[in-house]
C-alpha cells in the first residue's frame, strides 16, 4: 500500500479555503487525497477578512495579521469574485447590491467554506516558525501559540498561503522621528472616527491611500492630503481633499512638498503597501515577487526550483478571489497528478516568458491585459471549471475605473450583472456616503430597489 | 588544544552590554574568553533605550522591539541605577540632576558600552527564529532582516538577553470591537502631545500607567481616566486625573465602570504590562516567570534543567541596571568556571526557596524586601565586584515612593547623592513639569542649581 501523502498548508484565509475545498470536491468525487494540515496563526478562518480590533500583536504577542477596518466596503463589485461553484444567489438567497460592508463578504466567503467541510483540517493559533527541506521533506517547526509550545511535523507537500497584505512597507522620512503627531500605516487603521476633525497625511497612492482618504473624509475628517511619489490618482475629489507631490520633510507638525506648499499634520497615514514576507522559509525556498527574477512560480504557484512547494494567492490585484481559487484548482490538480508537469526546461521557459511580460507593465492597463492574459492561460489548462463569463468580467474592469474616475463618492452605488448567473444586481435606498455603520443584518434587511 | 567554545547572546540591551563588558575586562586581565556572537534585532544597540518613532513592524516586517516614547524621563533617580564601575561623573564630567530625559539615560548605558570595546561581539538586524538544544549545542536559526536570508549557527552556551518589556500583553473588553476611538498599548506610545484635547481612559495601574498618566496630563489630554483592578495608585492626582474600579463594558465611546459611573473616551490604552516570549525556544528551554513554577532559574539566571542556558534582565522591577550588571558578572564567572556551580540538589533548592519566598509578596514593601535580598545573596557571590553603598539604594526605593505620594509632579526635581561617589545631584532650575521637549544636549547644557 502506497502510504498517504502529507499536505501542509499555512494560512486560512481565501486562497487555502479554496485549495482545501478543491480537495474535497475530488474527494467527494472519490479521489484520494492527501492528509491535509493547515496551520493558521488566527484564531479563525478567512485570512484578512476576518476583523480584529487589535493591532500590533495579539494576545499571544504574536503580530497581528489583519489590515481592515470596521467600516471597509468592497472596492470592487462582488460580481468580480462571485464563485461559479457557489454563487451570491446562492449563499444570500436574493440579489444583493453589487458593493457590500466587510462583514457581507466575509460572510460570503464563510459561507462556501462551511458548505465544503473543511474546517476539520485547519489548526488555529499556529505559527509556522520555521520551514527547511531536507530528504525530500519539509520540516516544519509550528509555534502552539495557546499552549505556548514548539512541536515539529514533517510533511511531503507545502502551500504557502500566508497571504500579501499583513506585513506592511513603512520608509523612513526626514523628521518623522520628532513629529509629535501620530503615524500609522495602513495596516493599523481601524475606523476613520478616531480621526474626526484631523488634518491627515497618506502617504501613498494605491488603492489603500484612495479608499482611506474618503474614509476619513466621509468621517469627517478636517482636511485629507494624498501624498504621491510619482503620479496622482487624479479622481475629482470633493471638497476636503487634495493630492501633491512628494513629501521633502516634516518638521514639527508641518509637512513639506516638493512643490514648495506646506501643510500642518495631526496624523500621517502611510498607505505604501506591504512586504513580501516568508523569513520562516528557508532561502532556497523563498520567493520574491518584488524583485521580479528567478526563482520564479510556475503559473503564478509551482515553486521553481521545487515542484513540491507552492505559493497560492500572491501574484494578483485585479481578480482576487478569482485568481485564488483558479490557482487552488491547479495546484490540486499538479498534486494529485491530474495535470502532469511539464519539463523543467519548459517550466523554465514560461516563467521567464512571464517575467518578461511582466517587466513591461507600465500603465494600469497593461496590468489588466497581463493579469487577463494569466486568467485565460489557467482556465486553459483547467478544463472542468466551472462556467463564468469572463469576458465580461475584464469589461467591469473597465466600467469600475469609468465609474470611479466620474465620482469616488458614488461608484459604490452602480449596479452590476452577475457573470455566472446573469442576474442584475439591485440598488440599495441609502448610498453609500450616507452608510455610517454596517452589520450583515442591517445590510441585508435594507431597502433595495 | 582546547577548542575556544562558543556563546551566543540574543539581545544588545543593558543586560547583554553588561555581560559582553564583563567578558572583555576578564579578557583584558589576561583570561580566555569564549568565542562571543551577540545577535540584535534591531539595528543599533541599547535595547529599549535605542528609541524609535515606529510602531506595530520595522522597515523590514519584523515586530518593533521599542516601547520608550519621546518624552520619556526615568522614573528612577540616576543614583539607583548607576554603575559602580563606570559612574555617573565619569561619563558626564560632572554632577547632574537625579532624573533625566530618555536621550541622558541612553548615552549613558551606552558611554559604558563604547568604552568597553564590545560592539564588535555584535551582529545587528539579526533575528533569531529557532532554537534547539541537541548533541550539547545550540542550533540557533538566524533570520538575518537586511539580506533577507536564514541561516544556522551552533553554539556551547546560550544567554537569552532579549528583554521583558517588549511584546505586550492586551486583553479583551466586552465592546472593544466597536469602540469608535483609538486603542493601543503603552509599547505604541511614542508621545503624548497627539493626545492634546482628548479624553483618555488608561487601563491598569503599573508604572506605564501612572507615567502615561501624567505625560498626557502635561501636554493637554482633556481628561486622564485610570482604571484599576484591584487597588488604586492613589496619588494625589491635579485635577482632570482620576482613577475608577473596573472597567465593566464599552458601548460606542462610553465606557462603564463597576460603581456604575460612565466616561465617554476618545482613546483606550492598554497599561496592562508585558509578556513572557520565548516562542523561539525548544520547549525544554523556555522559562517562564509568571508562572512560578519549575524550571526555574538559579540565582535568577542559570536555567534550573540545563547549565549551558542562562537568562539575564528577566527577574527585576526596582533595582534594573543594578540587578542586570551582578547577573552579567554571575553568569560570566559561571562559564568561566571562577564560579562553580553547586550540585544539582542544591540548585533544585535553592530555587524552590526563592520560588516559596516570591508566592508570599503581596505589597510593595514585601518585593522591595525579596528583590533587597537577592541582590544581597548576588553581591555575597560576587567578592570582586566594584564597591557601592547598597544600603542607600534600598532606602532611596523608600524615599522615591514617598516622593510621589507627597507629589507626582515634582518627585522628579528631587536630589539624590551617588551610592558611588557620595556626591548630591544638583537641582535644574526649570522643573520637570514645565520641561516639553528635551534633547541631551539642552538638557546637559541647561542651568543646575
């Protein structure tokens, strides 16, 4: 008898969902699998969309891994990471609006993880500590952060689903050591009350900086500055908040820009995105996405150099939780030896065709083709995936950009069709710069037209 | 030949530089010294001392070691911590007052380190991940943060100098969840100027506490709230402190206490005390103080079921430097051998005596009276250290606390006189409460009286 193989997974959140769900469809299909352990340093699943209030550390000391805040929406229509396998229809019973609370889709994402069965497979409170590869094996060394114990497992598989927005970028700027206001990154924002009547400073100009700005504003914020390095986001922003360029020094509570204009600071934001982060792996086994060269990952999750370590879940923006289970199902698939590997030298071949491609990107709409491109090349070589219209998903790509560059206060309120089931989502009563405070309930038991 | 043997130290606070200065003076009389690799975290030495405006993670993702604020002046006179081989006018070239600003203390610990000729022991931005005991050595797994790479030593001894008051410890409140305003730690308190105008609550009743207290009374919080356990501090607080039983919930930005009075609050922070963390530790090697149980450490430092290990800068509250210098020069007389340890009977003892003698404090007085002995049994061991009058140490706890309770806004313009040198401290004209903003230099060259 062929002994069963051991599968470590590292983090719960979306992407590990998937895998694991993966998993047990072929089981369920009467497939072998392999022992499936997952270690997850929360004490639940659903990787950042699971809320805490802390930040910092936790209770055990360990850093804390989440990055949202209380009142955080969608920044995309939940049609884009709707699940083919498990639609909105499905798991809301009703059409919802195409933008919803945290809390909405957390309880989406939840939903489709229960009906999998898979829970019995994570262990909560771990961390993984360590991570070497020796005899073919990985040896991982796990933290028991309840019973503050060290214990070692070894296993024949490894899925690092540790996830690409916890560990935050923070660079040092002239002055910010005597600014007697507050600095926090991103990562560290919790609800933009606490900032009522405050001249903020974000540093930064991704989707955090933009989505935090009107936070803060909508909160009633004094006044918003969005500090850009190279180029403005460039929305018609309302009254309250403005974009400059490039921050010289802060000297006192008073920041300076290149362009010469001065203004005071009672808090800095930096929204400068976050690192990617694997000090428990071995270096042989590290993967640098930033650094965009080899070892590179094999359609975005076979490790290079060994076809036993996978990264899911790190290599995208536009399509999230598409992508994430797109790359779940492949990784099952290589696992369980239904799509066999092709050679390293065409292994090696694509990655660097990939690279390449990658290093080209230089507006957002090079990335939407690249990531659109990638998308395609895994529904290829996926061929029992479930039906979704794609196409129209890039076009929503389009129209959200469309509809942000219109009104950033209103783009949450447009209506979507779904690409599974074609159903067109409905229009809440309330806008959304009028939505304070929401739960699942009280958003799901409102007015929707 | 004897192979030199190897010691590892994790952390470069006053401990470390302590045991790394003990080393090199028995080296310079003449005697070997092992082989010493002295691996920080962060990247300059001085431990908490070694300020930083960060918060939550460093540049590289690493959780931020510091917890000192910017204003921070010692709570200590001077005298109490000064060294008895390298004193206070031998560093400053003269007399200075008893209690100074953060930036005096550090030059200070760290004059001593300069002059000792010890940074070459260490290897900085390293942290170590995990380690094992195995075959007699120590396998440390090192992460180093600038090159981003793992890497592995072995080593005879270990000292575990990696601090107490660093990853803090934070509870849960019924409404925290939902709570509006800001919450942190003490550890994230980096000044007390952003908290101008706001209404504060502080849980706890520890030394964080009453200082946090007092820093945001100083610079203008519109009220200071603090909230005890068991029994208040008790200070004669100036108007707009209090101190309240209990917090029972919070509900918005209300928070209940359990004689049923309320308080709204626009900040939470937690004075709640710091961990015990050693999950780097194989299990056989972790200590743990709160517990009061085996394995303990002998003499506050040799570990109870491995002579290799030593821990230093753990077991102290009223005497820091102090305690941390006789236990630097205890454990370096003990791998030196000048120092043989008794039998494994005795040890087990010893321990359990002193473990008995800690269940039984229950006030103030009995701890200064325990931690008074131990240095007292340490200095027994000691002959040749440096001579101080110890005495006068034991009765300026006595004096400081009375200090506060007559006044906690001017027990910092007191004068002491050196348990070294017998000289008194002179007196600043400008008085602690009126001091904002401090830096070594405007301190040192302001009027002394």
């Amino acid at each position: 008898m062929i002994p069963i193989k051991r599968l470590a997974i590292i983090g719960a959140g979306p992407s590990s969902l998937s895998l694991m769900r993966a998993f047990r469809i072929a089981q369920l299909n009467g497939a072998k699998i392999p022992e499936i352990v997952c270690f997850e340093k929360q004490n639940d699943w659903g990787g950042l969309w699971n809320y805490t209030w802390r930040t910092g550390t936790d209770e055990y000391g360990d850093t804390v891994h989440g990055s949202m805040y209380h009142n955080l929406w969608t920044n995309n229509p939940i049609e884009l990471v709707e699940y083919s396998d498990y639609t909105l229809i499905e798991h809301f019973g009703k059409s919802i609006p195409s933008f919803v609370p945290r809390a909405v889709m957390f309880d989406y994402i939840i939903g489709r993880a229960n009906k999998s069965d898979i829970r019995k497979f994570i262990k909560f409170n771990m961390r993984v500590e360590s991570v070497v590869y020796v005899s073919h094996k990985f040896t991982l060394v796990v933290w028991d952060k309840k019973d503050n114990i060290m214990f070692t497992e070894v296993f024949d598989y490894l899925v690092v689903a540790s996830g690409r927005f916890s560990v935050p970028y923070i660079p040092e700027y002239q002055g910010i050591i005597t600014f007697p206001g507050r600095v926090l990154h991103s990562h560290d924002f919790r609800n933009a009350e606490q900032f009522k009547g405050m001249d903020i400073l974000i540093i930064g100009s991704g989707l955090s900086a933009e989505d935090i700005a009107i936070q803060c504003w909508k909160y009633g914020s004094k006044s918003v500055t969005i500090i850009y390095r190279h180029k403005p986001i460039g929305h018609n922003w309302p009254d309250g908040i403005k974009e400059v360029h490039y921050l010289e020094n802060i000297e006192g509570n008073i920041a300076s820009f290149r362009d010469g204009s001065q203004q005071t600071a009672d808090v800095i934001i930096f929204c400068t995105g976050y690192l990617f982060y694997f000090p428990f792996l071995e270096n042989t086994l590290k993967y640098d996405y930033t650094q965009q060269r080899c070892p590179g990952l094999y359609k975005g999750t076979v490790f290079q150099n060994n076809h036993k370590l996978f990264y899911i879940g790190m290599t995208t923006r536009l399509y999230p939780l598409l992508i994430f289970n797109l790359q779940a199902w492949f990784v099952r698939d290589v696992i369980m030896k239904n799509l066999p590997l092709p050679s390293q030298e065409y292994i090696d071949k694509d990655i660097s065709h990939w690279l390449s491609k990658r290093a080209k990107l230089n507006f957002p709409s090079d990335r939407l083709a690249y990531e659109t491109d990638y998308v395609n090349d895994l529904l290829l070589l996926l061929s029992g995936y479930p039906k979704f219209n794609f196409d129209l998903l890039c076009q929503y790509r389009l129209v959200l950009r469309e509809h942000k560059r219109r009104n950033i206060l209103t783009f949450r309120d447009q209506s979507y069709k779904s690409a599974v089931t074609g159903t067109v989502s409905p229009c809440r009563l309330v806008k959304w710069v009028d939505a304070k405070e929401e739960s699942l309930e009280s958003f799901l038991d409102s007015k929707f037209v």
